[in-house]
C-alpha cells in the first residue's frame, strides 16, 4: 500500500511554474526591506553614490507613512527613472569582474524594485543638463504615473505607506518609538560615514539633526553621540598591514554594556562583521572590566579586492580574502593608537554607589557596606590577612583548582576568612573551602528587595537636588521615550531637556549617592536590546535584573570584616538555588575530600 501510494505522488507531481513578478518582487523586498530604517538605509546610499553632497531626509510616523530622501547628486535621465524600477538594473556593475573591485555603496540594483513592491512611491529626478525632469508614480510595484516636471537637479524618491500590501509584514514592526529609534541610528552610521556631506533629518515637524558638509569625523561625532563622548575619545590614523585606519577609539572609561556603538566602515560602507569586533575587543583586552564594550567610529581602508561585499543583499555582511592579516592589522593598529594616548590607561568603571544590605542610603564610589548590626564578636570572623597577601592567587597542587563546584543548595554553617582580589568572600565550611562572588551575592539581595518592593505598587524613588542631564544618541532617546513610563514605575525618572538631551530627576534608592548617568545610560542600552515589549511582564523582570546589577558591590571592592560577614549571613538565609538575578552560582566549593586528594593527604577526623 505505501508503494502504491507513492508511486501516485510520483505521477502527479506539482507543475513547476514562473513566479508572477509581484510575488517575486515581495520574497526579493522581504531581503532587503526589513523595516523602515532600511527603507532610509538604501536611499541615502544611492544618493551618496550620485555624489550628494546635501542629503535631506524626513520620516513620519516611525517611517509607515513617510520616508522622504532628497539629494543634489548627478540625477538620472527620464528613461533610466523606469528602468531603476527594475530588478537588476544597475550603472555600478556591468560585468561579472567587476563584483570583485566594488567602490560604490550599491550595485545589486534591487533597493528601489524591492522597495517599491511594497509601497507607495513617487521616484522625481533631474540631471543638470535636462531642461526639466521626470516624475514615476509606483504603488505595489505597478507604474500609475509617468510625466515631465520641473524641478532641481538631484533625485527625490518618496515612499508613503510603507508594507500597504502586506499586512503580516507591517504587522510584525515594533512601535513607532522604537522603528524611529532605528531610523535614527541609520542615519547616524550614514552620517558618521561620509562626514564631509550634508545631512538634514527631519521627524515629523522637527528638525532633529542639521549637519553641515565638511565636518571632520570628531566634530561629526560630537554631533552625533554627544560632546561629552567625543571629548573621550582618541584620534587615530595608522597603517599596518594591508589596512589603513582612521578614526576615533573612545578612552575604557566610555564603555557601555552592549556593542551597539561599535562603528566600523569598510571602505566607506557601514558593516557588521565578526572578524572586526574580535579584533576590537583585543585590542581593548585589559583596559576594561568583562562584558564591557568600547565606543569606537573605525574607518577602515582596503584594496576592494580583498574583501567581498556581495555576501547578502543588505550588504552588511562582508568577508576578507586575507581574514587574519585584517584581524592582526586591526588589533594592532587600534592597540597602538590608543597607546599613543597617555589618557588611555586602564580605567575603573565609574560607579553608581553600592548599596546598603541594610536599608538604600547614598554612599561614596567604592565605599563600604553598612552592616545591618553591630559587628559580631571577636573570633566570630577571622582577621585578615594583610592586603598584599590577600591578593596573592590562590594555589592549589595541579588538579585540585579544577574541582571547583557550584553549591546551589543551602550552605552548612560558614566562618569569613577574608576577601580575595576585592572580588570574592573566602569562608571555611564543615563541607570544605566556599568562595563567595561579592557581586553575584550583593546583585541577588538588591534583586529580591526591589521584586518585593515592587509588588507593593511602585518602587520609591529619591529625587536629586540638582537633575542630571544625559545626552543621548537618537535611538537611544527614542527608547527613552518608549520606556519612561515603565522606569517611573521602578523608581527611575527621566524628562526630555530639549533636543536628545534628557535629564534625570529621581532614582531608586540604592542607586542614590553616585553618579546615576552611566547606569541609565546602560540600562536603556540593555532593555533596548533585549527587544522586549515595555507592557510585559518580561520587560519588567529583566529591568528588575538589571537595576540590581547596577546597584551592586563592584568587583575590586573592599569591605570589612563586619560587612563580609554580614553579606554571608544575609545570602545563606535565602532559599536555594543561590543564583544571581541573572543564573550564576554565587557559590562556588572546594570540599574537604577535594582538598585532602589534592595535598595527597589520607582522610582523618574532624
């Protein structure tokens, strides 16, 4: 029977057939308009290839209703207005060779069929020997209008109602505040790109960005990501290898925890590529705590020979031909240039002030904990060794370090022996040696207090006398936007100051008492890149996560023998598993059998 039944499937096969162009044109958009800031991406793009030295653009509505480009390049003739409709058609590349010495930002001749497949768009251009120009009208990729106009020299390409004629798609964007979030941080790599050419940025009525032409790439960045930013930032200009590089490396006390404020330009082409953001972190090994990022704008020139940009149709994936000597000559180059800089040395992260496990009350940077009581009685914790012992390495015989083990169950009665390297609580146990991670510890604590306090109603929130005001990038002001509310909930008050600038005029209370500017900074980079929804409980948990992190003791922290104590107690009397917010052990255990094999000692009696 099942031969039988396959041997009928066999012989009605489905007849293989020509796509129709709509359908084909909505799969090739569905690569290369992923959402408005795409959309804004290839239009700037092919004005910088007409040679623009002024781009206007304006969005409406998080870019569904409007995304307007308008450009003084070369222009195009009327016949070739309705031939760049179609896929493929392209002036940038006319033979197959040519894909391998690609100088110019476009070349696949898909943006504008792509776009217009799924939108509204009115295409108006004129080169400057035409006595007048032309006008196409394009809904969902069929041509409604062709005529004659006057107009300036340049193009001016209008798309209006962006995925009309695909729901799910239009369906699936995020919020307005944050697709404006995107169409800003599009424009900023365009602009940190060619920092010589124009740029007006318009949202809505407001005029968000007007950057005059000629700018060099600092006073570009100023602009940009903020005075403050650039200020800490290092001018470089190397060579090595098959590589020259040019731009600017922000100094290790402007990371940030997450990379969305790496920027590297391959030839002039913003690109997202693993083999440059490896290289980058090494060459920042060392200057900065773990999991921090660098702020960077990199400028990167090679032959168009040795890297390949035709790797998808976003253009900004690229592979190099000669992968490790860019990855070398990059690290090199940047470790170099920031070595250069006296001002580059290894730099703390500036601190929000830890928190009391006792109660919230401003402390200073790097200052104690308060214990809760007084401290116990003599004998009760034993004295420290002296600071330069205490920052010795821990040396175990070969194979015992190794046999480490988280202890997520409830720990028998701990002894504090000291603190090691200001990172971790060293404690004798009837189990063995338990090394406690300070943050991991401290981060848990804050964690359930503030989930407790939330589930009162709202976070309390303590006012600064004087508000701190924070300049944000675009995107990150969107997201600001987008998330106030829910920060206000959790204790956090932010207020537009005009322009990107936002001031911040209240914080929970374990975060009083510092500097709350990188903390906010942080955690709007965080929970934006988590792409939570801000109404879900899943935003609010990973906020919660987050707040505590910030609000905790900072590696490299001295504390008291009463304060060590103190964190301890407090710890071993949550219930297990003893996790930080975010599912690390707070524990770890070296057991007394581990420790006995390792000295090769027999076991003997307690």
């Amino acid at each position: 029977m099942l031969y039988l039944l396959a041997m009928e499937t066999q012989s009605n096969p489905k007849p293989i057939r020509l796509l129709p162009e709509e359908v084909s044109n909505q799969i090739a958009a569905g690569e290369v308009v992923e959402r408005p800031a795409s959309v804004l991406k290839e239009l700037v793009e092919n004005s910088l290839d007409a040679g623009a030295g002024r781009i206007g653009v304006e969005v409406a509505a998080g870019g569904r209703r409007l995304i307007r480009v308008v450009d003084d390049g070369t222009g195009m003739l009327p016949d070739d207005l309705l031939l760049a409709l179609e896929r493929h058609a392209t002036s940038k590349v006319a033979r197959a060779e040519d894909l391998t010495h690609i100088s110019s930002l476009g070349f696949r001749g898909e943006a504008l069929p792509s776009i217009a497949a799924v939108s509204r768009m009115s295409l108006r251009s004129r080169t400057r020997d035409a006595e007048a120009g032309g006008l196409v009208g394009v809904e969902g990729g069929k041509v409604m209008a062709v005529e004659e106009v006057g107009c300036p020299v340049g193009t001016l390409v209008e798309v209006r109602d962006l995925f009309f004629n695909t729901p799910a798609r239009r369906k699936f964007l995020k919020s307005q505040a944050t697709e404006s979030g995107h169409l800003a941080g599009a424009l900023v790599r365009l602009a940190l790109a060619q920092p010589q050419v124009a740029f007006r940025y318009t949202v809505g009525t407001q005029v968000t960005y007007d950057l005059p032409a000629g700018q060099d790439l600092a006073s570009r960045a100023g602009s940009l990501l903020g005075r403050a930013t650039a200020e800490n930032m290092v001018r470089l200009e190397e060579e090595e290898g098959p590589l020259r590089l040019m731009g600017l490396a922000g100094l290790p006390s402007l990371s940030r925890t997450a990379a969305d404020q790496i920027y590297t330009f391959v030839n002039g082409r913003f690109v997202r590529d693993k083999v440059l953001l490896h290289a980058i972190y090494q060459a920042y090994r060392g200057l900065m705590p773990d999991g921090r990022r660098p702020v960077v704008v990199l400028h990167i020139t090679l032959d168009p020979a040795l890297v390949d940009v035709n790797v998808h149709p976003a253009k900004t994936e690229v592979r190099f031909t000669q992968q490790q000597e860019v990855h070398q000559a990059l690290a090199g180059a940047l470790r170099r240039g920031l070595g250069r800089s006296r001002a580059a040395r290894p730099a703390p992260r500036p601190m929000v002030g830890a928190a009391s496990l006792a109660r919230p009350q401003p402390l200073p940077e790097r200052g104690p904990i308060a214990p809760l009581r007084p401290p116990a009685p003599a004998g009760r914790v034993a004295e420290p060794c002296a600071p330069a012992a205490l920052d010795e390495p821990c040396i175990f015989p070969a194979g015992g370090a190794n046999r480490l083990r988280p202890l997520y169950t409830r720990a028998e009665e701990l002894t504090v022996i000291g603190q090691l390297h200001g990172l971790y609580v060293l404690c004798s146990s009837p189990q063995g040696l338990v090394l406690v991670d300070q943050h991991a510890a401290h981060e848990r604590l804050t964690y359930e207090r503030l989930k407790a306090g939330l589930a009162q109603g709202e976070l309390p929130r303590q006012g600064l006398l004087t508000p701190q005001t924070l300049e944000l990038t675009p995107g990150e002001a969107a997201w600001a936007t987008e998330q106030a509310a829910q920060w206000a909930r959790l204790g956090l008050e932010l207020e537009p100051f005009g322009g990107n600038t936002w001031a911040i005029r209240a914080v929970p209370p374990h975060l009083a008492g510092g500097d709350p500017r990188p903390a906010v900074r942080d955690l709007l980079s965080q929970m934006s890149a988590s792409g939570l929804p801000v109404d879900t409980p899943e935003f609010v948990e990973t906020a919660l996560r987050s707040l505590a992190c910030h609000g905790s003791v900072r590696q490299g922290q001295r504390l008291k023998p009463a304060e060590l104590e103190e964190l301890v107690d407090r710890i071993c009397a949550l219930p297990p598993p003893l996790t930080c917010p975010h599912g690390r052990p707070v524990m770890l255990l070296l057991s007394r059998h581990e420790l006995d094999r390792s000295f090769k000692r027999s076991a003997e009696p307690a």
